[in-house]
C-alpha cells in the first residue's frame, strides 16, 4: 500500500496480497518448496539502450550535433582558470581537436571523477562503482508476464527474474569495484550466486549450459566518504556539482529519474553559461519515435515510429527482411537502419547497443557477426580487412558472455 501510494498516480496497477495458490496462477515455474503467498505489484519495463538512442535522436532534433567515437581528453581553460570548452580525439580517425564551450557538463557515469581530475587533478573520488550482473535464460525457465522478485533472500540480497525480450533475466549482484572500466566482468562468485538462487526459486534447475549470455554493468553510486562503503547501501540520488572553474558534473541517479536530473542540471548550466532563464520543456516534449499504441508495432515496439521505417526498408528489398541469425529476432534491415539513422560504426555497435543481440544470445551474436560486419562494411564503405578485424574483435568480446 505504502508503494501505491508513493507511485501515485504513475502507478500501473494495484498491489495486493496472494495465498500461495494464486502466487503459483501467477507464476507456474515457481518453486513451491516452502512458498506461503506473494505480493504482486507493478513496476515498468525498457530496452536502455534504445531508450538512449532515442534520446540522442530527440536531441539532435532538437538542434543539439550529437558525437559517437569521440573522447574528451582535456579541459580549457581562460587565464582565470574557468572552463571554456573540451580538447577531444576522434577514436576513429584519430584528429584532436578542441571545442568551445559557454559550460562543459562531466555526465561520464563511471568515468565522473576521471573527467573532474581533468580540472583538479587532486579532486577527491565521488565515485564508488558497483557492479550488477545479469544471467540470461530461456523464456522456458520462466513463461508468462509475470517476473518473480525476491526482496530478501536468506544472505539479504534481492533477487529477480524478469521477462524481457523474448528471454529470462535474472539478477543482481552489487559488488564493489576499485577501478571504472568500459568491459566489466562478472566474477565466478556473481555468477554462481545468481545460478544458485534461481534454483531455489525455479522449478527447474539452471545450469551453466543453460546461461545464453551473462553481463555486467558499472552503476555509478555517490560515495558517502568512507573507503568501506557497502554500495548496496548507497543512495540511488543524483548529484549535481559545481567546480569553482565552472565545471558541472552530474552523476549517481537512475533510469527511472533520467529527465529530472537533466533539468536540474540544465538549468544551473544555464545560470553557470549566464543564458536567460527559459522554462524547461522536456516533461511534455515526446521522445523520438512516440507513438500512443506502440504495442502495434509488435516485437519493434521499443522502436515506436521507426518501426515503419524499418518494414519500408524490407518491403523495398526482401533480403533485407531476412534475419541475421536463425535465434535472433533481428533483420539485416535493423542493421542498415542502425548504420544510417543511428550512427552504429562497428559490429559490437549493432549487436550490442542498437538490437541486444549479444545480451540476448551471446552464441548466435558470434555467429551473426560475419553477415553483420559485410552488410556494415556495405554501408560504411570499409574493404573485407576491416571487416575480418570486426568479427575476430566481436568473437573475442563474445567469449565474456558466456560461462563455461
Ligand atoms: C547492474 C545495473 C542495474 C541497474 N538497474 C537500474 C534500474 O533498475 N533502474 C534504474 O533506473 N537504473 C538502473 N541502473 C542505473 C542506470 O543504468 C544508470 O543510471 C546508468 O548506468 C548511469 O548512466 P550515466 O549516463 O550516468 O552513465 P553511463 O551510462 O555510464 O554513460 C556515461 C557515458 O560517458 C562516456 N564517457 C566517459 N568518459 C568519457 C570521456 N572522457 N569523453 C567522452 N565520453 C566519455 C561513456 O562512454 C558513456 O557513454 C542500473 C545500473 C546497473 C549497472
């Protein structure tokens, strides 16, 4: 009740008590060994990466020259020692280069305290990184739209198993990490964890076999100054600092409050840029791609409008309706859609970050790879070196999703 009345009227749903009978109606692969009842509540669901894209998208729209491929490497700065733009290398062609600015935002995730040492080499570490691991399963573990959610399992971890895409993720760990780094992997440790407590709470044992991919992800928490945070203690908030040479850095924060902590920080760029104050206009501007009943476009829901876009493609050439690979719900036609509208340069792009590919079945992603890095080559104007270069380079990426 308390988080129906938190989640107000962005609720989905009532919450509600169920005796053990209706927890089995509702999620029949459960294990019944021990089980009393359950609670069902409601809570949203996304693909991140095609949220993002479609952001970036919408801002680009919006007039904003969006960048994939190149990083920041230093700051300017004018004789008082305030910020002035960025000095930047393109990964791809190898150029440096500096760019004005009126206000630089640091918004680098993980990577936060390396960009504020750019400005103050001796700024003290904000950043306690926590990784989270992911096990993908087969639907089969798990049918149905209902995901279970453990909030208390007998160590104290939470533990989840949710449908998402046409496969099972299973969840999370929150270990500590010294180092941020672009490629995080999961340790034994999370995995067996996570192999382990599916068991209890699935009929069916998972097995390491059975694992189609396993990830891990960097969460960016705020540290609260003590060396032996526990991070799975530490608030989910956003903060937003202002360096005296002007610098605003925005980080810690969630998904689920994306959009706040881009108006807060906004508006105090504003005010750091000495710009006229303006109302902001991002709760009612609609996201690129919006579509009421997107649900119409079936599995290329997530795609909203470009959907269409995407069928216009295979209706003007049927190869391109074929798929990439037998497992993978994906066309060669979201390959060319991800090269020329969504800026996708490499193969680990396409099959990681535009379609989950690797995320969803890290074996067929591998074996997708060859026809994925032609059909790139195709439209990026790269020769056949190139694109051996990007298969051995996914392949090689490949073999960390999969536990053996
Ligand atoms: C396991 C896990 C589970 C999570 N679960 C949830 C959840 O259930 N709900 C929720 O709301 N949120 C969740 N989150 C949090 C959410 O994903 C975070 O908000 C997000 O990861 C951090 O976003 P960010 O934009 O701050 O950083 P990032 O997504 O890391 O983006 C930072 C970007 O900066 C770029 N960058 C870094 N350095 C430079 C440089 N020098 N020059 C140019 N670019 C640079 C990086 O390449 C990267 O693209 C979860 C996160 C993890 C890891």
């Amino acid at each position: 009740k308390v988080y129906d009345a938190l989640a107000g009227r962005y609720g989905f749903g009532r919450s509600r008590l169920l005796s053990r009978e209706e927890t089995v109606e509702h999620l029949p692969t459960i294990e019944t060994d021990g089980l009393r009842g359950g609670v069902v509540y409601h809570d949203g669901q996304f693909d991140d990466t095609r949220l993002l894209v479609h952001l970036l998208v919408t801002a680009a729209e919006q007039g904003a020259c969006v960048l994939n491929y190149v990083r920041v490497s230093g700051l300017v700065k004018n004789a008082s020692g305030f910020v002035t733009g960025v000095r930047a290398e393109d990964l791809e062609g190898g150029a440096e280069f500096e760019a004005a600015a009126r206000v630089v935002v640091n918004a680098t995730g993980v990577f936060t305290d390396a960009v504020r040492r750019m400005d103050d080499p001796q700024a003290r570490a904000m950043i306690r990184p926590s990784q989270g691991v992911h096990l993908v399963l087969p639907r089969a573990f798990h049918p149905g739209d209902a995901a279970i959610m453990v909030p208390h399992t007998d160590d104290g971890r939470v533990l989840f198993a949710v449908p998402w895409h046409e496969v099972v993720v299973v969840g999370t760990t929150d270990t500590p990490v010294d180092e941020a780094s672009l490629e995080p992997r999961p340790l034994e440790e999370e995995v067996a964890f996570l192999l382990e407590h599916a068991a209890r709470y699935l009929t069916r044992d998972p097995t390491p076999a059975d694992v189609l991919s396993v990830f891990a992800g960097l969460r960016p928490l705020v540290s609260a100054g003590d060396a032996d945070d526990d991070t799975a203690a530490l608030s989910r908030d956003h903060t937003l600092q202002i360096a005296p040479s002007g610098l605003v850095t925005i980080t810690g924060g969630k998904w689920t409050t994306y959009r706040r902590m881009a108006e807060d920080t906004v508006d105090h760029a504003a005010v750091c840029g000495e710009l006229e104050p303006r109302e902001c206009v991002t709760r009612e501007l609609r996201v690129h791609g919006y579509h009421a009943h997107a649900e119409r476009f079936g599995r290329r829901a997530y795609y909203g409008t470009d959907a269409t876009e995407i069928e216009t493609l295979e209706d003007a050439d049927p190869e391109m309706a074929e798929p990439v690979h037998p497992r993978l719900p994906y066309t060669r036609a979201e390959v060319v859609w991800a090269a020329r509208e969504e800026m996708a340069r490499t193969v680990e792009d396409v099959l990681a970050r535009r379609t989950r590919a690797l995320l969803l079945d890290a074996r067929a992603a591998a074996e997708a790879a060859p026809g994925v890095a032609a059909l790139l080559a195709d439209e990026l104007g790269r020769d056949s070196d190139w694109a051996e270069r990007q298969v051995n380079d996914f392949r090689a990426l490949a073999e960390g999703y999969l536990v053996r």
